[in-house]
C-alpha cells in the first residue's frame, strides 16, 4: 500500500543551510501547530515514533494515511500515499474501503477527499488550523457578487469556471453549479482547454498567477475587493480569462532576482518552480510544473546536474537527502515553509490515531451535502479530463 517511502531514508543527511546557497538557516522547528482539542503528545515525547507505529498499526487497513509532498518528513514517515493535490484527490476517489482517511495536507484538500469518498467513509485533519491562505482569498460572497456582475455585463452565458483545487467547497459548488471544472498545477492547461471548448472565456479562480501562467494571454485581473473587480465592462468583454486576485503567499516568494543570483553563483544551474510562483519567474525558470512534475524532473535527471527549486522547504529539503549525488538549493534568501501545512506535526498525527484507536472520530471534515453536491460535479469533471 505504501509509496514513495524512498525519499525518507536519506543516504547522506544534507543541513537546511546547505539549501540555503543565497542566504542563513534560521528557526528551523518554526511554525509547529499547537491547537487542539485533546491531550497532545508532548513533540519532546522520545515515545513519538513507537506510538506512531503503534497506532497505526492497531487501525491497519480501517485506515489511509494521505501526505501531501510538503508535510514534514515526520509525518510523510506513516503517509501510506504521498502525492501532489491531484495524486492524494484520485487516491481518496479510488479508496472505497477504508473507514478513515487520515489528511495529511491542508483543509480544502480534506474537504476535497470528503467529497470524493463515500458517506460511510470518515475524512480526518490532524489539525483543525491547517488552512491555505490562497483558498480564503475566494469567499463565497465575492464570488457570487463577481458571477453577478459578469450577468450584468452579459458574458456570465457564455463564461466557464476553472476553479483550482485549492479553494474552498463553496467555491468548488459554485463552479460545478456553472458548469465548470476543478483543475490542479497538473491539469490546469487541459482543464483550460476543455472550459474554451465548451464557452468564449473563462473565471479562473483563485490563483492568478497558475491561472496567467497557463494561459498567457487575454488575461485581465478581477479585484473582489473594488466594485465590477475594478475593471471596465470593455474590458471584461475583451478579455478571454478573467483572473482572480488570489496567490500563494509561499511561492509568491521567489523572485527574477533569485533566478538571477542563483545562475550567477553557480554557473549551469537550473531553474524548476510551481506555476503558482509569479509571472517573470515562471519565464525564466529552465522548468514549470506540479509537485509531482517538480520530484519526476529531479529523479529523472543525471548525477551531478544542479537545480534551483521553487516550491515549498520541506519537498526541496527531502528532494536533496534523497538526491546527495545532485546539487539542490532553494530558491529563497531564507527558511520559508508553507506554515499551514506545517501545522500537521507527528503530535497531531498520533493523537488523531490514537483517538480513533480508543473509538474517538476527532477533527472530522464533512462538507455539508448540499455544498456536496455541486462540488461533486467538479471535481470529477476534473478526474474524467
Ligand atoms: P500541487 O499539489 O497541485 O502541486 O499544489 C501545490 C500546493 O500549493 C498545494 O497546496
Ligand atoms: Fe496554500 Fe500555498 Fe500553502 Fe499550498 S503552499 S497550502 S497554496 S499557502
């Protein structure tokens, strides 16, 4: 059942400085989450680890571990499945049998795998506070007021959503309700595809840069915080993607300056981001893709090659202890995890098994069934693109 266990067994252990090629190591055990609702294990607890494998040994196949690529290694340790955000959606979607599926990843990703499993089936977050900053830059409201003011433009008719997987389950209902589709950084070029073959433009929602990344050209930008997203009705009939206001406050980061200093420091170089980095980094990079695209490319290239990685610490830093034969830095001055993410820790994992051990579901995500429903329709628009 297991996958991708290879990553975690590092044949030679690389520092968090040694990644650091622009800049010093800092806080390194920064943004452990704390809330909870029950007893959590002490993170100092030497027992940790034989608890862990105690538990989950006791819950055997009544459980599925999911660990999204940027959890901490302590926690992608027990992950029965590692995958990006589409690989962890098919594998929830695929998965009849288990009674829990233990989320390792952030809550829109847990709302995503209530919604693909079967009633009986019980989705947990660790961590009730593993949230993403990007999916609560689309409310509900805003998007509502948006698709409004698009109707009384007149190009609501004839608009497609393409709504990325990091959003919330409104967000998600919205668009199966319009006839969209869900997409993620390893399909969103295809979903995109099929929306303009199926109307004249499209709302991509929430990441603009994903969202200008794939697409290129036509773009204009929808502010939900101005009246008509502070654009002109010429300009939202001229546009062929009308890009939401939304980023990735962890691949936001990295900038044209890095790329720059990085090749200058060591010649040969390459460059691989996240499209969700922003536009002029994205151009320069040697390589665009998903988590999992980002993992295939480093596997797949010979000893001795050299890459600059922008996408979350914990993938870069597990990248480079299974990879000691390649040079892997990050493409960052500093030390930046996806803090939400983060916010999953061996604690809250054990304490999430064991409670389900003793017979108590804790942190359960259940996306309410109207809400369902519709978010349904997208997401498996998405698994059948
Ligand atoms: P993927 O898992 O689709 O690569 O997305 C990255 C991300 O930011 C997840 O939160
Ligand atoms: Fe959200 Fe970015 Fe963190 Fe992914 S990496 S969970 S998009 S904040």
């Amino acid at each position: 059942m297991r996958e991708n266990v290879s990553m975690s067994t590092p044949a030679r252990s690389t520092s968090l400085t040694d990644l650091l090629l622009l800049g010093q190591g800092r806080d390194l055990a920064s943004e452990r989450g704390v809330s909870c609702t029950g007893e959590l294990p002490e993170a100092s607890d030497p027992d940790l680890i034989s608890r862990a494998r105690a538990a989950r040994a006791a819950l055997g196949d009544r459980a599925l571990v999911l660990g999204h690529h940027y959890q901490r290694d302590e926690v992608i340790e027990f992950a029965d499945v590692t995958g990006d955000s589409f690989k962890l959606a098919q594998a929830a979607a695929a998965q009849s049998s288990a009674e829990y599926i233990i989320f390792c990843g952030v809550h829109f990703m847990a709302e995503s795998a209530d919604i693909l499993t079967s009633n009986k089936q019980k989705v947990i977050l660790p961590d009730l506070a593993a949230g993403c900053s990007m999916a609560d830059m689309a409310t509900a409201n805003q998007v509502t007021q948006c698709w409004k003011d698009l109707e009384e433009v007149g190009v609501a008719d004839t608009t497609i959503p393409v709504t990325y997987m990091n959003s919330s389950a409104a967000i998600k209902s919205f668009t199966g309700e319009h006839g969209g589709t869900i997409c993620t950084s390893s399909n969103a070029k295809k979903s995109m595809e099929w929306a303009l073959s199926k109307g004249e433009k499209i709302l991509f929602l929430p990441d603009q840069h994903l969202g200008r990344n794939t697409a290129l050209d036509d773009c204009v930008l929808w502010n939900p915080w101005k009246p008509m997203g502070g654009l002109t009705a010429e300009e939202i009939r001229g546009a062929k993607v009308i890009l939401w206001r939304g980023h990735c406050s962890v691949h936001g980061r990295f900038t044209l300056e890095s790329v720059n200093e990085v090749r200058k420091q060591v010649p040969g170089m390459k460059v691989l981001v996240h499209p969700e980095c922003q536009h002029e980094v994205v151009a320069a990079a040697d390589v665009v893709g998903s988590t999992e695209m980002i993992i295939k490319t480093v596997e797949q290239s010979p000893a001795g090659s050299a890459w600059a990685i922008g996408t979350e610490l914990n993938l870069v830093s597990r990248l480079a202890k299974a990879h000691p034969d390649k040079k892997i830095v990050f493409l960052d001055k500093t030390v930046c995890y996806c803090s939400t993410m983060n916010r999953i820790d061996l604690p809250h994992l054990v304490w999430a098994m064991e409670s389900l051990v003793d017979g108590h579901v804790v942190n359960q995500i259940s996306v309410a069934p109207e809400v369902a429903k519709f978010s349904k329709l997208a997401l498996e628009q998405m698994l059948a693109l």
